[in-house]
C-alpha cells in the first residue's frame, strides 16, 4: 500500500459508509467528508502499522500538521508523547478492543490542551482488520477549571439539544464521598431536568434529589468507584424531572489528572436522555429489573454473549466462578472464554455458542470445585437469543444439579 492514497475510497475496506476521497474533487465532495472536516474532533484514519491515510481539519490543527501539507511520513504514533500510549495503540491493532488514550498537547504559545482520545480497529472485507481509527476531543485547560462552558459553541450546543445529550464536569476533591466535589453544568442538564439556573443549584446532591431513590445508590457506587478504582464510567438511571414525565438517563464520563502524581483530578462526562429508546415498551425497564433480580438470585451461571460471542451480560455467580475455576476477570464486551485454559475448554464452549446461535438447544453438567473443597455440579442451558426472528445472541444459565455434591480435590 502506498503512502500516498489520493484517490482513496473508503467503500473498498467494506465499512458501511459513503464513498469519500481524502482529496476530493472539488465538484463531487460527499456530505461524510465535509461532515469530518467540520467535526470539533479530531478524526484520523491509518494502516495498521499507523500511516496516516485521512487527517480532518480539526486533527491537523491540533496535532500541528500543515492544512496543505502531504500525510506521507505521518503515523498516529507521532500523536503520542509516551512509550505507554504507542503500546496502548499496539494492543488496539493486535486484539481489536478499543481503548482510551488522555493526553495533555503543549501547544506553542498557549496554554496546555488535555485531549481525550480513543483509538479502535476497522475491519474491512470478510471482517478482516484493515485499519485504525483514531478520535481525539478538547475537553479543556486546567486554566480555566470548572467555570469553562463545555460545549460553548452555539451548534455543538443545537446538536447536544436535539441529541439529548448534557455535559458536566465535576473537580475531585475526595473519591470517597465525591457528592461535596464541585461541579459544573451546561445548560442541557437544567434542561433535563426542567428547572431554571437560577432555581437549583449545580452540586451533585441537587441532582441526586431529581434521581429516582430507588437509582440513586447505584448511581452514587458507580461513580465512586470510578474514582477509585478507574472502573468504566457508564450508568442508566432514571430521573423525575420537575413538572414532567420519568426519563431514562445514560451517563458517561472519565477522569483526567494522575492521581499517583498529585495532580488535580476532573471528571468529565456527558448524560443523555435515552428515553425514545423504550419506544412503544414503556415497561422495558422493569422487564430488565425483574430479569436481574431473577439472574442475580439464581443459585448458579448466568451469561449471556452477542452475535460475535462478547459478553453482554453476566451474575456475580458466574464472575465468581470464572475467578475460582480459571483465574480470570470477566468483562463486559470481551469475547467469552478468551482468556480461558486449558484451550480444550475454551473450545467446547465456542462450539456450544455456535450451535446455539445456530438455533440449538444446548445442555451440559459441569462441575465446579470451591474453595472449601466442595465439588457442586450445575447443569448449563444454552439458547439463542431471538429477536424479531432475528438470533442477536446467546444466554447460557446453569441451576444446580440436586444430590449432586462432593468432596473436590
């Protein structure tokens, strides 16, 4: 492949959007490269070895590369200050998992820009891995702290409105009770929740007040941990807004600073308003609640895993014995097994997958040997997960085998 790609069609790879060209003719620019070359983030497209193939207005203006300029020699490692990063780049190209990268650029004559970035793999035809995207977004200067509008300009804030979507930013001050940190809101959140600036306070007891109680605790543990324990920050919780209706609420957020350094720690997110999402099933969420609490009670393994087998949900039960029986932390979106051994194993439970995505009704007894030294066997159900005659994935639950329990070694 050639550095130099002038006349390169994205349609090619296999991913599903228009053609665009990285230099375009003039009289035939498509609606994709004129909506990136606008975007108030930076977008990057590379080669897996991370030659730069697309660079957007915005990514050469913050990474200081030449609006005129040719991308040959340009590689997203130059992005990156940090051996760490360029490794962080590296596993996103080996297994394909997204990940997050924040940086602070140094830009001349000006005060330092902390960035947050993601990088993930594209794949192309047959779904083989093809390329590397590469995002970057401003989220602000330690200059100006909390009293920074995030999302000042007037069309990102048109778009947020129709999308839904609110930002915030919260100092922390303590990770513990992080409740009393300081906190700032962009006009969308007094919009959520239907109250003037000037009638509730921006501090995050205020906004606790509007969360359902029966929400608000698993609101409070996820952020805490978050801050404690850098644990992905991303929450539905539901909210009842003043004067209106119940909303559901899609909060996710990440934490910028080194905490080990001593450096000053901001948290910044956004919350979205996912409550069209229900549609026509206004009772989806208790649905779901009831269907946790029945999982979470079960006296055995639940999982279940999505088209290409990632975990999608899994009980305390089944992370439990994954840790006792393999040693290994599970997590949502990782393939199932992946880490698993012996490899025997991980491939009788692949196989069981695929014939159950097939339409099959698979059914095995296992054993699992506890600490304690007793040995309990549960018998596993595998089945499809059917929606709209359509197979959207897997669920895999175990109840235990009655009468069958011993001694392990």
């Amino acid at each position: 492949m050639t550095e130099k790609q002038d006349d390169w069609d994205i349609s090619q790879t296999g991913v599903d959007l228009p053609m665009i060209s990285v230099v375009p003719p003039a009289d035939n620019i498509s609606s994709v490269f004129i909506a990136a070359e606008q975007s108030p983030a930076a977008v990057a497209l590379a080669t897996l070895a991370g030659s730069l193939i697309y660079l957007n207005r915005r990514g050469r203006q913050l990474f200081n590369v030449e609006l005129s300029s040719d991308l040959s020699g340009h590689n997203i490692a130059d992005f990156v200050a940090s051996a760490n990063h360029r490794n962080l780049i590296d596993e996103v190209v080996r297994d394909g998992r997204e990940r997050q990268i924040d940086l602070r650029l140094q830009q001349p004559g000006a005060a330092p820009l902390d960035v947050v970035c993601r990088a993930a793999r594209v794949d192309g035809i047959g779904n083989i891995a093809s390329w590397l995207a590469f995002s970057a977004l401003e989220v602000g200067d330690r200059d100006t702290g909390l009293h920074r509008e995030v999302g000042d300009d007037v069309r990102q804030q048109a778009v947020n409105k129709l999308a839904g979507i609110a930002s915030w930013e919260m100092q922390v001050d303590t990770d513990r009770d992080w409740v009393k940190n300081p906190v700032h809101w962009d006009s969308g959140v007094y919009a959520m929740l239907n109250v003037k600036p000037e009638s509730v306070p921006a501090s995050s007891s205020s906004f606790l007040d509007f969360v359902v109680p029966e929400d608000r605790e698993q609101l409070i543990a996820g952020v805490r941990d978050h801050l404690q324990h850098e644990t992905p920050l991303e929450i539905v919780f539901r909210i009842q807004p003043r004067g209106g209706l119940p909303k559901l609420l899609l909060a996710r957020g990440t934490t910028m600073g080194d905490k080990a350094a001593g450096a000053t720690r901001r948290c910044v997110g956004i919350t979205q308003d996912i409550t069209s999402i229900l549609g026509a099933r206004p009772r989806l969420l208790e649905m779901e609640a009831v269907l946790e609490a029945v999982a979470e009670n079960i006296e055995g393994p639940v999982y279940a895993v999505d088209s290409k087998f990632r975990y999608t949900y899994f009980n305390q039960f089944f992370r439990r014995a994954m840790q006792q029986l393999y040693g290994v932390e599970t997590t949502l979106g990782e393939r199932a097994f992946h880490a698993v051994q012996p490899d025997a194993r991980r491939s009788e439970v692949l196989s069981h997958l695929r014939r159950a995505f097939d339409g099959q009704r698979i059914v095995e007894v296992i054993p699992i040997a506890w600490q304690d030294s007793i040995v309990q066997h549960f018998e596993l159900t595998y089945a499809p997960i059917v929606e709209r005659k359509v197979t959207r994935g897997v669920a895999v639950v175990g109840i235990k085998v009655a009468g069958k329990q011993g001694a392990g070694a």
